[in-house]
C-alpha cells in the first residue's frame, strides 16, 4: 500500500467543519431536550468494549466490526452500537431502580464493504428504556421518536410499525417445516418478494396457508390493516402478537400520532435480535430510513440480568440530510484594534460577550501603519467569513 | 402526490421492458429507446423514467434517486444492493453459465474472467473450487480465446455469441430475469402508486402467460 497523504483519513472516517459541526450539535441538543421531557437523562459508555460480551451480543455481523487486541490480549471492538453497551450497564446495576430511561449521543463504527466512499464512523442519538414490558412502553418509545423527528424539522416523516411476534407467530402456524420457515425468513430479510413467493408456490402449503403467508406482504394503513390482520391469525402466538399490536395502537391514538404510523409485517431488522413491536421512520424524499428501533427482551439475558427492554436510534448523520432547521447563531462581531489598543480591545470584546443578547466575539490586531482607506477591503473580507459586524477601535466607532 | 420516478436500463432489456410497461397501461413514448434523453417525463401521469446503465439501477433504487427499477437477476446476485425485489417481470430471459473451449468440458479450472466477480467467486467457492476470478468489462468471449482464462462466466441467451467465438456452454449455473425492484423507503412512502403499478404489471403478466 502506498503511504497516506497528509490529508488523509482512514476509510470511512469522517471530519465535521464547523458550519456541519454547528448544526449537528444544534440538532442532537434541540432533541435531547425533547427526550429529557419524557424523563430520560444521559449516558455515557466507553468506545472500546470487549468482543465477547458487547460485540457477541450486537445485532451486528462480526466482519463489519472493527477490532483490536488490547495488551492481554483479549480482542476489543469499537462500539458497533449503543444498545448492547447499556444493556452491559443496566445489567450490572444491581438492584437497579426500574424502569431505566437513558438517552445517548454517540458515535458507532461499522466496517464498510461495499463502496469506498460509505461511512464507517455513524453518529447516532437514541433512547433505551429498560424493565417494561407492557404496550405503553413500546407505544411511549415511538411517539417519542415521532417527537424527535418533528423536533428535527423533518418533513413528511413517517413511522412503519411491524411485529416480529405476528410474523413468526403467522410462519409457524402455518408451515410445520422449521427448515422453508427459515428460509421463508431469510427472503423477507432480504426484501426478496419473489424467492418469497416462489417458495410458497413450490412448497406443498394448502391455498389458504400460502394467501396467509402471501398477506405478510402488504403494507398497510392502521385500522383497516388491523382489521385484515385479525382475520390471517389462528394460533396463540400470533393471537397475542395482534393483541399487543391492538393496544399499542390504541396507545398510538392516545398520543395523537396514529395518523403519521404504517403497518409493515415485513419489518423484521435483524434476524434473532429484535422480539416484539419494530419500527422504522422514513422522512419524505430521502431513500434510507432515519431511524430505526424495536423490542428485544432477551439481550439482557446475555449479560446475566432477565430485564424486557425497548429503545430505537436516530441516524444523525441522515437527519442532517433532510433537516430543515438552521442552528440559530449569535450575532459574530470582529473587533479590530491597532497596535497600543489591546486593552481597549479587550473590554470592548468583554463588553460585547456579556451583552444581551451576547455576541460572538474575534479580535483582531490590525498591522503597523493601517490606513483607513483599507477599511471597506477588511470589512468586504470579514464579511465573507460570515462576521455580521466590523468594530474598529479608532474613537470612530461601528460600521 | 409525489412523482414516481422509475429507472429502465438501457440496452438488452429496454425494448421488452417498454412493451410491458405500454401493454400494462403506462402510455410511455414511442420514441424512448431512441431519443438521446435520459430523463423522461410522461405527460398526465405522476411518472417519470429515467435511464440508467443495467449495472447502476439498483443503485439509483437503494439511494432512492429512483423510487422503482427494472433490473436483471444477475445485476441484483452480483450488486447485492438493499432493495425490494416485488416482481419476476419474466422479460429479458436468459442464463448465467460457465463457459469455455470444448475440450476444457471436465477439466478443472484454475481462472476464470468475467463482469460478474462477486457471482463467479461466489459460486466456485459453494462448490470447494479454487479459483482465480479475472474481471473484464466487456468481450469476455475473448479470454479464453487468448489463454487469459480458460472459461468465462457470462450471461447467455441464445449461445449465439458464444458459438460465433468457438465457444459452447460447460454449466448452466441459474436462469435469470429481470425483477421490478423498489427503494425501501418508496415502498413504504408511496406504496399505493407502486402497488398500483404492480397490478398493472402483474395483470399483464398473467394475461401473457394465459394467452
């Protein structure tokens, strides 16, 4: 390989100038608070945490993990994502105070395979909430995350709601071969429709098992779709699927949110993790999804607690995709001095940082033997660098 | 409502792909395959097409520049892109094989060239075969005709090229056809326009196979 240029980064690896570093950290605070008003608060976990317990339990394929060897000799992972590592501190909370409500802003690395130019480093914001297992849960996680979506200033968002328990309830009720069941699961994974329909048509599956199973497919808009559900169930899994997908809704028209929610039985995320309600959000005009969540009441269990546990994340970097709102700023100010003013410069710079509202002040020494005639040039030039007033200490006064 | 935006691939497919769309109901412009425009917008209806080289319409799909496509079975195996694949359209039929020179039928292969690289090692590999995958972007009759390789895997239709070029077909690895595939977010977001045109497709599909 040959040597990187100065410049460069690592693959996948990004920086954030400070017009975007701005604007993520207006959009990560203007949604915290949102959070912080459904009672989450803040955690903080470590970058690196040890393969076999965090990466083992991600839903993240172990080749898009980025690891490392620490000096034991035990092999590290950069964190693949936020929610195997709070479940790794909520299970170590002994006699933890649930349920849980944390928030968190961090970043996740997933190995790139595919094009060089995708990102590894991702910068998501989300909530876990651990130790409830009822609907209200699941019903309160996603219309907090329809709230931060609107507090994001998305346009046209919408949230696609699936039950892992209905699909496999509806799978296993009706095919008895565990075998096409998995593979029936694996196509859907895949979004593959017609290996999906294929299948069905060349398995030995009665006409009315394959019109349940090709039903799946439809997505569809709340009432009526719950309706069309009820009339595919037939066994006790799915039955108590639907009913909790029942009152999760009913939940959803409580808070006032059922309009901008879809049914999409498809929706599975990833194979094995999730075990309840999922659900994604799509913003209008924007081809990948901007947030994703669901239920996954097992994975505390790995970490040696029994705890249910719901949560989703924001893909901050998407959001700032399709974010309409702008940071608001305040007022940037150059102070110019020459050379013997800098006192003067100072108090005036400190007087301006302390006014109300408060400015954003630079001071700037002007050089020997500055003429004034230079003055519209200096301003003209401070201008473009977005400073909205050019102070010049010469008993003149502003410009 | 929002515009559907629909991505055809030039060459092999168009004209069959064209005839569907039109037979389904799409009243899409004669002159489409001719004109130079890439971008077309289909008066009185929300639909626009765009055409994209085979190989990028599954990425136009998956980064939602296109809301729906036309791609080829064999473009979506090597791609690998996340998107929905809705519907087998059964237009631009033909198969992945393994070909090579006559007297290579049997003998083990050590290289083997092809625009497909992803599919090729894939294969090879499910079948414990070691081999070197060479990637050629065009013309790939002529590497085993040059000693480059000594087969080639390559999509074929009717073995003409193939046979042009002294070649005969050693294993039919899978049939292929072209799928209509949708942006994950368009299929939630616009689904009644896209089941629309699924419909429409899939009644004229059925029509066709009856007749």
């Amino acid at each position: 390989m040959s040597e990187p240029k100065v410049f460069e980064k690592p693959l996948g690896m990004r920086d954030f100038l400070p017009d975007m570093a701005e604007r993520k950290r207006f959009l990560e605070l203007r949604i915290q608070r949102v959070m912080e008003q459904w009672g989450y608060r803040e955690i903080i976990t470590p970058t690196l945490e040890f393969y076999d317990t965090v990466g083992a339990a991600s839903a993240t394929l172990t080749n898009r993990m980025f690891k490392l060897l620490d000096r034991e000799g035990h092999t590290l992972v950069l964190r693949p994502d936020m929610t195997a590592p709070i479940a790794r501190v909520a299970a170590s909370l002994t006699d933890a105070p649930y349920p849980l409500r944390f928030l968190y802003h961090a970043s996740v690395y997933r190995a790139q395979e595919q094009e060089a130019g995708r990102n590894a480093e991702f910068y998501q914001t989300g909530v876990e909430l651990l130790g409830e297992a009822s609907p209200g849960a699941d019903a309160e996680v996603m219309a907090l995350a329809l709230s931060c979506l609107q507090e994001a200033g998305v346009k046209g968002y919408k949230l696609a709601l699936g039950h892992v328990g209905l699909l496999d309830g509806l799978l296993e009720e009706n095919v008895d071969d565990p075998r096409l069941r998995a593979e029936l699961k694996e196509d859907l994974l895949r979004r593959d429709y017609v290996a999906f329909r294929q299948r069905l048509e060349q398995s030995a599956l009665s006409c009315g098992q394959q019109e349940r199973l090709l039903a799946l497919l439809h997505v569809y808009r709340g009432e009526e779709g719950l309706s069309a559900l009820s009339r595919l169930v037939g066994g006790p899994r799915s039955q108590e699927a639907l009913v909790n997908l029942q009152e999760i809704w009913e939940l959803l028209n409580g808070y006032g949110v059922s309009q901008d929610v879809i049914l999409d039985l498809t929706l599975i995320g990833f194979l094995n993790y999730y075990t309840g309600a999922v659900f994604e959000g799509f913003a209008e005009g924007y081809g990948f999804p901007v947030l994703s969540g669901g239920r996954y009441d097992h994975l505390l269990r790995r970490f040696g607690t029994d705890a249910p546990a719901t949560g989703f994340a924001l893909k901050v970097d998407r959001l700032l995709e399709v974010s309409q709102i702008q940071p608001e700023q305040p007022e940037r100010v150059v102070v110019a001095y020459r050379p013997g003013q800098i006192r003067q410069a100072i108090a005036r710079a400190q007087a301006l940082r302390r006014a109300q509202p408060p400015k954003a002040v630079e001071m700037i020494a002007l050089p020997d033997g500055w003429e004034a005639e230079r003055r519209a040039a200096f301003v003209a030039r401070q201008k473009r660098r977005g400073v909205d007033e050019v102070v010049f200490l010469e008993g003149e006064g502003l410009t | 409502m929002s515009h559907l935006v629909i991505a055809l691939p030039k060459g092999r497919i168009l004209e069959e792909a064209h005839q569907l769309l039109t037979k389904a109901g799409l009243p899409l412009p004669p002159e489409l395959e001719d004109s130079r425009k890439l971008w077309v917008r289909i008066p009185e209806t929300a639909i626009e097409i765009i055409l994209a080289k085979p190989m990028d319409v599954p990425t136009y799909v998956e980064y939602g520049a296109a809301d729906v496509g036309i791609a080829g079975k064999d473009v979506l195996l090597e791609q690998s892109r996340d998107v929905y694949e809705l519907l087998d359209l059964q237009i631009g039929a033909c198969r992945l094989s393994v070909a090579g020179l006559a007297e290579q039928a049997g003998r083990p292969l050590r290289r083997v060239a092809t625009k497909y690289p992803q599919i090729a090692s894939q294969y090879f590999r499910a079948k414990g075969q070691q081999v070197e995958v060479i990637q050629l972007h065009g013309s790939i009759e002529l590497a085993p005709l040059t000693g480059l390789a000594e087969a080639i895997v390559d999509i074929v239709s009717t073995g003409r090229t193939l046979r042009e070029n002294g070649l005969v077909e050693l294993e039919e690895m899978m049939p292929i056809t072209a799928r209509l595939i949708a942006n994950r977010v368009s299929y939630r977001m616009k689904y009644r326009q896209i089941e629309m045109l699924l419909d429409k497709m899939r009644r004229q599909l059925a029509k066709e196979s009856g007749s």
